[in-house]
C-alpha cells in the first residue's frame, strides 16, 4: 500500500502557498498533499492509470468475502421503493429487466414470496400509487375552496399541461400552504383553447374537485392557457381571440375579458419578469448584450476557460434569451471579470462597461425578488409590498435604466388593482390595506362575501333566512343588512338555507365590513402568519375565509419545479405512453 501512496504522488503537482495538489492527468485541484486523497481521487476518476500502477509494483488485489446480510422489510416497502426507482430517478423502465437489477432483487422477490417485477408491470405498481395518491387527495380537498395553477411546456417534440392544485391546511401550529400536482398531461391536440378547456375539466373530475370550488386560476398570461379559464366559467361573455402573435395585443385583450366565477391571476414573478423585458426589449440595448454575449462565449472556449480556471477565476454562463435573470447574472460575472478581460483579452468585442455597472445597479433589487418569489410561496399582498419598496427605490434612484422599470412596474400595476382575487387579498392584509380607496374596498367585500357564502354553502344544504319584520330599530337593521348581503350574492345559484348557516352568514358579513378597521394597522414588518393564525381563535370565520385569499398563488413556482421533474421522464422513448408519463410524474411530484 505504502508503494502505491507513494507512486501516486507522482501524478500532481503540490502547490505549497496554497497547500493544494493539482492533477497532471485532469487538472482538477484538491486541498492538502495526502497520499489517501489523493489516491482516492486517482482510482475514482483515472481507474485504469489507477489500475496499471497497482500491477506494476505488484499490489495484490483484495479478496471479497461472501457475507450473509439479514434485513427486515415487508412487500409493500419493497414495491414502494421500487416505484420510486422508476419515477424518481427518471430510470429508463427496462431497468427492470436489467441483469443487475434481477441479482439484487431477486433473492428479495423469492424470500417474500412475492411476485418478480419487471417491466411488463411496474407499471400496475405506479398505478397503484398513484390511486392511493389521488385518494389522498380528494379527501383533503372536499368541501374545500381551492386554487389552480396552469401551463404549458413544450419541449423535445412533446407539448404538455401541467396541473398544480394549492391550499392552506390549518394546523394548531399554524397554517400550512399545501401544493399537489393534479396532472402533468400530454398534449396531442393543437393547444386550442377548447382543447385546454376540457383536459382541466377531465383531471379536476378524476380527483372529485367541482368547479365552483375553484376560488382562482394563476397562469403565466399565456394566450390559450388564459382564454381556457374563460371557457370554464359558464357565465362568461363569449369573447373571440384572434390568432395575432403580438403579446402586447393579446394582453390588452385578457385585461378586456371578465371571469365571473374563477378569478384569473397573473403569475407575479412572469409580471415581474416582463416589466425588465420590456426595458431590455429597447433597440438601443440589443447590442450591448449581444456585445456581452460574445465575449462570454470567447471565455467559454480555448486558452481562456484554460486560464480562468488555473487563476481560480469564474467561467462566465451564458444568458438564456428571454429570462432577463439569466443576462442579469451573465453580466454580474463579466463585470468581475473586466480588468482580466481588458488586460489579457485579445479581441475586443466594444464591451460598454459604464453601460454594464449601470445596468447592474439597476436591476440588483428586483434580481434578489423574482429570487424570492421563485422560492417560496407568496401571497397577493406580500408580492404587493415587494412591489412597492421596489417602487419605492425606482422613485430614489437617479439611474436612468431603474426610471425605465419605474415606468413598467406603473403600466403593470393598473393591471393588479383590476383584478378582485388581488384587492380581496389587499383588504384582508392589516399592514397594506390602507392604502385601498373606497371603491377598492367595496369591491373587495363584494368578493369576499361570495367565497363566505360558498365555503358556508358547500357544509350543508343551506335554506334562505326568513325575515321577521320586528319593530326594533336593531332588527330592522339586521333585516336590512341581510338582505342587501343576499343582493350581493346574486351571480351564484340559488339554494336552500338553514337558519343556523344564516346566522353566520351576517355575521361574517359585518366581520367583513368592518376588517380594515376592527383590527387596525399593521407595521410591515409584522409577522403576518402569526397574526393569521391568531385570528382563526378570535374569528373562526374570518379565520376560514382568510385561508382561501391566502390560499391563492401569485407565482408558479411549483409549476417550474414540475417542469424540472418533467426533463428526466420526458427523456424516456417515445414508446412510454402519455397516460404512463403522467402516472410517473404524480408520483415523483406528490410522493
């Protein structure tokens, strides 16, 4: 062993000052000078140098011992990790036909006496899963209003529809966001809007969810994602699109359209990530990046990548077009770079480099939220405060390109104040909704007491109150209030009511009227989630309906991290059907 140690060392070179050994074979650096790691490293990476310099000083090979292993598990762990072997590591399913996977399984199938796996019916297994799944499911949303989250993907020749379902599961610790993937389904079709329509339609059946217990759809402004929403609401106005590409005309069209029973709400982080695009999209800029491009792909190649690594520098990545986030973090790491560049770099490319300092100034802030909002879940209200300190810095500054996004962020906010999911999420926060008019207000109400109404509803068969006309001036008001509250409601079905659920119903009307003043102002900074939390013990009926506002997505992060899943399966052969890909998905995104 000693011999070999020694031998080793002969294939790096060992830095002093910075106690690091370099490998003469791949150039990789490791820390210190110890024979054991560095051997480790020869053997793993340069097995067969490894090998050679073993049989050339003669080093007798270890002898491997027969050991009898004893393990308790029973048939259903067995069958569950073996389901996860084939949704969670993208295997291809005639891994389960490979001899390797036969030798270790095997002795395993035969001491259970259980049936071989294969792949003729792994997957009778997933399916399996993905019914226990779905039960899961379905008993955790009924008579509950939930959210939907919605898009399209379209890569390597396949288009699918992913389905993400959203609510809060309250707890005595506090309330919990919870996030289901319903379906990531194949798209044959052409992406039609009726075609969307109908798929939502089919998985939301498949799992017992009704459509009036959607509260909301968020999508990513998508053309035939949006006008899908519209055709599930069997109230709305029939609205023709046109198959004009312009993504500003199609806009200005979604602002146009109205959704009566499913609020439709704009991912946050894409409304956010169209504000930069649209400073970016300026023709002066386009060759500024294109600049910074080049130079990036120059980095990337030859005696540069060469050098950047020897001098431990960086190696810049390239943007991806269309996600200003990626040119943002492509010129942050040219900008690191610029006296190398500017001193060792032989062509010159006309880097704007007052330009790149300013760019990156400017766009720091908003960098480090869509950073935010890409990792966990936020409200309407918390995106809303993002929003404006964003705002709020835009109105400070004195560089130019952060004026342009100030100019942006105001023609994409009068879009927001329209939406009534996102003025209900407004009214019900204390440390913003201040800052909402009197009308604002008013038509937040409006909303709020129709999801009262539809979480009361959905408990029971409800019958209309009946009103007794007293001579009291209190009764007379409560008749009155009642019955402007059931006026309020008139967009939904008629039904039957008990007295008991109509008790409650005016009560959490004058809970509703009376939010934004009942429990004051909030500082924002305050702890938001505990101040939900400790009001479901004041008010269980605000407590209800603050769940379901809450509840609704202003981004579609879960949706991407579906899409990530989605690289590794959809990589299978063609052969794998849709209705398989999508049972492996379910259960990869909800085990």
């Amino acid at each position: 062993m000693g011999r070999v140690a020694g031998r080793v060392q002969l294939f790096f070179t060992y830095d002093k000052t910075k106690d690091q050994s370099k490998c003469n074979i791949c150039g990789i650096k490791l820390a210190g000078h110890h024979s054991t790691n560095l051997k480790r490293h020869l053997s793993k990476k340069h097995q067969e140098t490894y090998e050679s310099l073993s049989e050339d000083i003669g080093e007798p090979k270890k002898a491997c011992k027969r050991r009898k292993i004893v393990i308790e598990t029973t048939e259903d762990e067995v069958i569950s990790a073996v389901v996860n072997i084939a949704s969670d590591g993208g295997n291809p399913l005639s891994l389960f036909d490979n001899e390797g996977f036969r030798m270790l399984f095997n002795p395993i199938f035969d001491a259970l006496e259980m049936p071989q796996i294969t792949s003729q019916n792994i997957m009778d297994h997933v399916s399996g899963k993905e019914l226990d799944i779905k039960q899961g499911i379905r008993a955790s949303v009924e008579r509950k209003l939930v959210s939907l989250k919605l898009d399209v993907a379209t890569g390597l020749e396949r288009s699918v529809l992913v389905i993400n379902l959203q609510f809060i599961s309250s707890t005595l610790t506090g309330n919990d966001i919870v996030v289901k993937t319903l379906g990531v389904i194949q798209l044959s079709e052409d992406l039609t809007e009726l075609c969307l329509k109908n798929k939502i339609v089919e998985t939301m059946e498949s799992y017992g969810i009704q459509m009036d217990q959607i509260f909301s759809i968020t999508t990513d402004n998508g053309k035939n994602m949006a006008t899908a929403i519209e055709l599930l609401n069997e109230n709305a106005a029939a609205e023709s699109v046109n198959d004009e590409d312009n993504g500003e005309y199609f806009m200005e069209l979604l602002n146009s359209m109205t959704f009566p029973n499913v609020p439709l709400l704009r991912c946050a982080a894409h409304t956010l990530h169209l504000c930069v695009h649209d400073v970016n999209r300026q023709s002066e800029f386009s060759q500024k990046f294109s600049s910074c491009r080049q130079m990036c792909k120059v980095l990337r190649i030859g005696k540069y990548r060469r050098t950047l690594m020897q001098e431990d520098k960086p190696i810049p990545t390239l943007d991806v077009p269309g996600r200003w986030n990626s040119s943002y973090t492509m010129l942050v790491q040219l900008f690191e770079l610029k006296e190398f560049i500017t001193s060792q770099i032989e062509v010159d490319f006309s880097i704007d480099w007052a330009w790149v300092e300013v760019y990156i100034e400017a766009f720091k802030e908003t960098h480090e939220a869509t950073l935010l909002l890409e990792k966990e879940h936020f409200s309407y209200s918390d995106f809303f405060i993002l929003w404006m300190e964003l705002k709020l810095k835009a109105e400070k500054t004195q560089n130019y390109l952060m004026k342009e996004l100030l100019c942006q962020l105001k023609v994409r906010e009068k879009q927001l104040w329209e939406n009534k999911a996102f003025l209900a999420a407004i009214y019900m926060d204390p440390r913003v909704n201040l800052i909402l008019t009197a009308e604002q207000k008013a038509t937040a109400k409006i909303l709020l007491k129709q999801i009262a109404f539809r979480i009361f509803s959905s408990n029971g068969t409800i019958k209309p109150p009946e009103i007794k006309i007293e001579s009291t001036e209190a009764d007379v008001k409560e008749k009155s209030l009642l019955e402007s509250f059931l006026d309020d409601i008139q967009t939904l079905p008629q039904a039957e009511f008990e007295a008991d659920v109509s008790e409650k119903l005016a009560k959490i009307y004058m809970e509703i009227e009376n939010f934004s003043t009942a429990y004051g102002r909030l500082p924002l900074n305050s702890d938001i989630k505990k101040f939900y939390h400790d009001l479901k013990f004041r008010s269980p009926q605000i407590g209800a309906l603050v769940q379901v506002v809450l509840a609704a997505p202003a981004s579609q992060v879960t949706v991407v991290r579906s899409f990530s899943a989605l690289k590794v399966i959809i990589n299978y052969p063609k052969t794998l059907t849709p209705e398989n890909m999508n049972s492996l998905l379910i259960v990869r995104l909800n085990s």
